[in-house]
C-alpha cells in the first residue's frame, strides 16, 4: 500500500478523530456532550453511581502496583 497519507515515521494516518489537534478533539467532543444534554439521552451520575465510579476508578489507577487487590 501506499504511504501517502504517512506524515513522518512516528506519525499515523491523517485522518480520523484521533489524528486530529487535541484542542479540536476537545472541542468536538464537548459538542456532542452538550448536545446529548439537550437532547435528553446523555448520562447522568447519581451520587451513588459517582462514588462508585471513583472507587473503580481508584483501584484501576492502583491496580498495577497490588496484583489485582
């Protein structure tokens, strides 16, 4: 196949989301929230499914360090 799309050697593909600007990708990203929101069918936590989220979230970030404990 063809490199064309290749800009150096580190560098992906030039297309998609992911290959875009981070800003951009924020700016984007935080269309779609607002407008989920104002469509009605985004997500939104409860303080108990918050707290869940966060004690999830702080074993994960622990996780490699206690072998899954």
């Amino acid at each position: 196949m063809s490199t064309q799309g290749k800009q150096g050697s580190n560098q992906g593909s030039n297309r998609g989301f992911a290959s875009m600007d981070e800003n951009k990708q924020r700016a984007i990203a935080s269309q779609g929230g607002k407008a989920a929101h104002e469509k009605g069918s985004a997500h939104e936590f409860d303080s108990e499914e918050a707290r869940e989220a966060g004690r999830k979230g702080g074993q994960a970030s622990r996780g490699s360090n206690n072998n899954g404990r």
